[in-house]
C-alpha cells in the first residue's frame, strides 16, 4: 500500500542509496489490527506531517510500515557491536526497519524508523515483534530526555499490532516509530570495517562527516577531527545522564551514536537513592554498565571507532595509533568540562573557565555531596531540587532528607561561602537551578504502573506520566506524588531488554 496522498513530506533515502553494503531492503510483516495508542502531534507537526492524517487508517498503516510513499524502500541497516565486551561481527536491526529519512522545519534530516515491525535478516532467532510495555517505556523516557534537554532519539508513535507476542508470558505487541539524527553508531563503523574494504570506511566517515560533524572538513585531517568531534559530543552526553541519575544499561557498541544522540531505551532507568553502583539491567551481572562506570565505558566505546579509522588517520600504523591515542586522551578532559559546567549550573554556581583552583574547588563541593547522599542513601533529583530553597534561605526541604543532618549542615556552610564569593542575587540564581533541576522525572515506580496499566488496556496513567515528564522544571499542584521516589524497601528495581 502506498501513502502518496497522507505523506505530502517529501521522504530519501540517502543512507540507504550510499551504503547498500550496509543495509538489506526489507518490508514490515503485516499488522492484523494496526491500533493507534499514542501519536506525539508535536514532534509529527515538527517533521512535516498532518498528526490528523496519522491518526487516521492510512497514517495508522504508514506508522507499522505497512503503506509506504511511493519510491522509497525501507531497509534494516547492518552493524556489528561489542556487547557487554564480546565481540559480535553481525548483529543489525533484528526486528526495525529505517523507512527513510525526512527534513524537519528547522532544516535537520531526521530518520524515520520502525521498531518491533517483524523479523529481517538480522534477527539472529528473535522474533522481530515488541510488545507494548517495552515500547511505551520508550516513548515515556525519551521524550522525558528531550524536556530535561538531554540528546536523544525520539518517539513518534506505539501503534498496537494486533498480534500477540510470547515472552514470558503473551503480551499485546506494538511498533514504535522512532525518529532521530541518523542510526549510524560505533557498530556500523565496526560492521564496515570487517568487510575489508578500505574506502568503504572512508565512504561512511565522509557521510557522517557531512551529516553530524561537518565542521571536520576544514581540518588538515577530517578523520581525526571526526574522531575527536565524535569523542566531545559522548563526553557531553554522558556527563549530561550523570546530572540527572540516568543509567542507560546497554551501552553496547552498537548502542553509541556517532550523533551523540541516546538511543535503545531498554534496560535503562533513573535513580532513586544516589549509588554508583546502580544497575538496572537484568542482565548486566557484573556490573559493567552501572551508573558511576559510563564515562569509562563511553571512553572505550569510543576507542573502538578509533581503531575503525586507523587507515584514514595516517597511511603508517604506528603513526596512526600514535595520533588516534592523542585524540582519545582528550575524553577525560572534555568529560572534566562538560560534567563541571553541568554541575555547577545545578549547584548555582557561575562560570569561572579562567580559574582552575575554583573549578577543583566546585568540582570537590560537588563530589562531597554526592558521597553524602551516597553515604545515607538520599534520592538525587529530590536533593539538587531543594537546594534552591536552600539558596532562598531556607535549608530545611533540603536538610530534612538526611537523617544525620550534621554532615549536611557543615557542608552548607562551604556552600554559602562559595555562593557569597559570586555577589549575585540569591532569587535569581535559585530561579536558574529551577530550570536545571528537574521535580518530575519518569520515577521507575510510575513507569511500572502506567506500564501495566497500559498492557491492560488503560492508557490514562501512561497519558499522565507523559504530560508529567513533558515539563520536568515546573512545579504544579496535584502532582506532589509524582515527585517522591519509591517506598524503601521494596525489591530491586530491575529492566528487560524486551525482545
């Protein structure tokens, strides 16, 4: 079925055309009963698209990959990936298809993509379907990582199939429609290079080049700019999780854009009590992936990509090795910034780039209370969101969420001192942490509830979580409990990948 008349966007499909090495064109196995659940009119409106049209048949068909615009051929894209440190040379999209590429209203091309549309060529024995839970999870969390400023894919729809899937149990299934940058990561430079063909890589180095790092074109080396672009953008990135208490889970190889955009919300969730050894995933036994370990794992990620540009960067290897090495040294140093910068801004604590000795100071400040809410196991949003009404002059919201408050007040007492060295009005800088420290954030409690009620057929508390989550900075009344973590003593929270 074609949906030239619904479509009037204007669709490509330049990944696809450029790289037929690294993509299978494929087609999405039917819908029985395609069933809208939950159309994001905003970002549809954003693309291009009438959101009255897609919530009709023929946008319901288009958003299970069902009716396709004339002249554009879906594929599911190739890429091979380190997954909890083992090498896996072909993985790709087992269950998603790239339908194509489309440009929004403020010039940036976005990808169209289907997850849960039904087994590819990549699906390695899955059975290439989703089912709703996983699928509304991802919508939830990524658009929550849109309103608190985070890069990230985003979710277009989750269209019910129809069709039941078996996991441990038969669950109703679904497509998500995912937008984002591109769905080019580490893993499809991996997947390039194994086929051994050296201007492949460089093909898709000057592709990503062009499309998420061009200003690498005017350096004397694009491919170490690209590398070194590429290295700064997942520092931001990572530092920016860190800020909020956003554990990812599967920060696989094949889970890091080149973007810098977060993608695959799988076994991923925000902290309650702050623990650097937080994990959620239910898989990750050994904690790889915990919280306070992702900048590290982001370094090493990254340091696979390198060794996917060695030709590019020097015809010599040695020399090659040399420069790539000297790039990747550069990850602490950028992660240092981006996560200062970030922290301060939630302390209230104004930009000195010029003093190094009052960065350290801030950065320790910033350390020290993060070993204290580690220490007495005190929730991290709640704690950085009260210490605006610590700065109004009144420590008590703060204060009340220690139960030893002694530690806590001999910190305040630096705090002030370092505040009182900037002179600037206390209202207007509680005003700015307001707007960096977020009151709602997708609480795992909440997610589980919305979640079940959905799978059961109610969407009104996934509707309520969204609207929550949508302003995470504004405070309004009647949603106090949407800001409070999860009773104590309940059994560890743990994700699934969903397939």
């Amino acid at each position: 079925m074609e949906a030239e008349a619904l479509i009037e966007v204007r669709f490509d499909d330049s990944f696809a055309r450029a790289f037929p090495e690294l993509c299978e064109p494929w087609q999405a196995e039917p819908s029985p009963d395609p069933r809208l659940l939950v159309l994001n009119r905003d970002l549809a409106t954003q693309l291009g698209f009438d959101p009255g049209a897609l919530e009709g048949p023929e946008g319901v068909a288009f958003l299970v990959g069902a009716a396709i615009p004339a002249g554009v051929q879906p594929v599911a894209q190739a890429y091979a990936g380190h997954q909890f440190g083992g090498f896996a040379p072909r993985l790709g999209d087992g269950r998603a298809l790239l339908i194509g590429e489309v440009v929004d209203q403020e010039g940036g091309r976005r990808d169209i993509h289907l997850k849960g549309s039904g087994r590819t060529p990549f699906a390695r024995g899955g059975d290439g379907r989703a089912a709703v839970g996983p699928m509304l999870r991802e919508y939830v969390i990524s658009e929550a990582m849109h309103a608190l400023g985070i890069p990230t894919t985003r979710s277009l729809a989750v269209v019910t199939t129809g069709a039941q899937v078996t996991r441990e149990r038969l669950l109703p299934g679904a497509v998500l429609t995912r937008v984002a940058a591109s769905h080019i990561r580490v893993g499809t430079f991996q997947y390039a290079a194994l086929q051994r063909d050296p201007a492949l890589v460089q093909r898709l180095a000057d592709h990503v080049i062009a499309r998420h790092h061009p200003q690498a074109v005017e350096s004397e080396n694009p491919y170490v700019e690209l590398l070194r672009s590429v290295i700064d953008v997942q520092a931001s990135l990572v530092a920016r999780w860190m800020a909020v208490g956003f554990v990812h889970g599967v920060m696989n190889t094949d889970n890091t854009t080149i973007s810098g955009e977060t993608i695959d919300y799988g076994p991923c969730a925000f902290m309650d009590a702050f623990d650097p050894a937080t994990v959620f995933s239910s898989i990750d036994h050994g904690g790889r992936y915990a919280y306070g370990n992702q900048s590290q794992i982001a370094q090493w990620n990254l340091a696979r990509l390198a060794e996917t540009l060695l030709p590019l960067i020097a015809a010599d290897p040695e020399e090659a090795v040399e420069r790539a090495t000297e790039v990747l040294h550069t990850f602490a140093g950028n992660y240092r910034e981006h996560w200062g910068t970030t922290v301060r801004a939630k302390l209230g604590l104004r930009d000195r780039h010029d003093d190094e000795l009052l960065l350290a100071d801030d950065l320790l400040l910033a350390d020290d209370l993060l070993a204290m809410l580690h220490q007495q196991q005190v929730d991290l949003t709640s704690a950085f969101r009260q210490l605006s009404s610590l700065v109004r002059g009144d420590a008590r919201p703060a204060r009340v969420l220690f139960g030893d408050p002694a530690p806590f007040d001999a910190w305040v007492d630096r705090y002030r001192t370092r505040l009182a060295m900037q002179a600037a009005d206390p209202a207007v800088v509680a005003a700015e942490m307001d707007r960096v420290n977020p009151l709602y954030i997708p609480r795992n409690h909440r997610v589980e509830e919305a979640l079940d009620a959905a799978t059961a057929g109610d969407l009104d508390p996934f509707r309520r979580l969204v609207d929550v989550v949508s302003q995470p900075f504004d405070e309004r009344p009647g949603l106090e409990g949407y800001a409070v973590p999860a009773p104590h003593g309940g059994r560890p929270y743990r994700t699934f990948c969903g397939t």
